[in-house]
C-alpha cells in the first residue's frame, strides 16, 4: 500500500459504525471533515 502523502485526498474506505451500520469516507465527501482516531488497545486485555 501507498503511503498518504499531507494534503492528498484520502481514498475512500468503510468501516462499521457503532450503531450497526457501515459509513463510508465517500458518504461525507463535500459536506463534513472527518477525524479518524484509531486506538488499538482498547477493548482488549493489555
């Protein structure tokens, strides 16, 4: 994979959100900034 370079726009991607859904990138394109935050271990026994 590609590193991301500041400033590029970020390919779309999808998750599943914790209301049961998926959301994409692609669904807030052009209306909304979005922030990922990624916390690896939370949720687990470490």
């Amino acid at each position: 994979m590609a590193l991301i370079v500041a400033g590029a726009i970020a390919p779309d991607f999808t998750l599943d959100s914790h209301l049961d859904t998926t959301v994409s990138l692609s669904d807030f394109r052009g209306s909304k900034n979005v922030l990922l935050a990624s916390y690896p271990l939370d949720f687990t026994p470490t």
